[in-house]
C-alpha cells in the first residue's frame, strides 16, 4: 500500500508538472515570466519540507499508522481532483 501510495503520488505530480509550466508560459506575460517560474519552482520545492513536517508530526504524535493514512487519502484526494478537473492544455499552431 505504502509503494503504491508512493508511485501514485509521484505519478500524478510528474503529469501535473508540466502542464503547469505550459499554463504558466502561456498565461502570463513575457515580462513577468521569470519571476513567476521563480514563485512556482519556489512553491514546489518548499512543499515537500512542509509535508515532511506536517507527516512526521502526526507519526510522533499520533502514530505511524496514522501517518500514512493521511498521506494515503491525501493522494487519493488529489487523483480524484486532478481527475475531475482534468482538461486539455490547448497547443498553439
């Protein structure tokens, strides 16, 4: 469960990623793109601290168990948001 919960989640973000930045650099002007390419690569990179932290804490204070399911329903929560909100990122000619 752990393994799957894993290779879901790193599944999910590597088809999210880049999507993300085709959407960044067709949405915002030219001007403002490096500064928010910067925000986005700041955002992503501080989240995994962050969950570490917020994970590590319920597994001290609660129990491993515990742990694990919140990272697993959390996984399951953003494949259904990803899925229901799924669309196609439209391609310039």
């Amino acid at each position: 469960m752990i393994i799957g919960s894993l290779f879901i989640s790193g599944y999910l973000m590597g088809k999210i990623n880049p999507r993300i930045n085709t959407l960044l650099m067709m949405r915002v002007p030219e001007h403002q793109l490096a500064a928010m390419a910067g925000v986005v690569s700041m955002v992503t990179l501080i989240g995994a601290p962050i969950g570490q932290a917020v994970f590590l804490s319920i597994a001290n204070g609660i129990n491993p168990a515990a742990s694990w399911l919140t990272y697993g329903g959390s996984t399951a929560v953003r494949l259904i948001v990803t899925l229901i909100t799924a669309k196609k990122v439209p391609e310039e000619a």
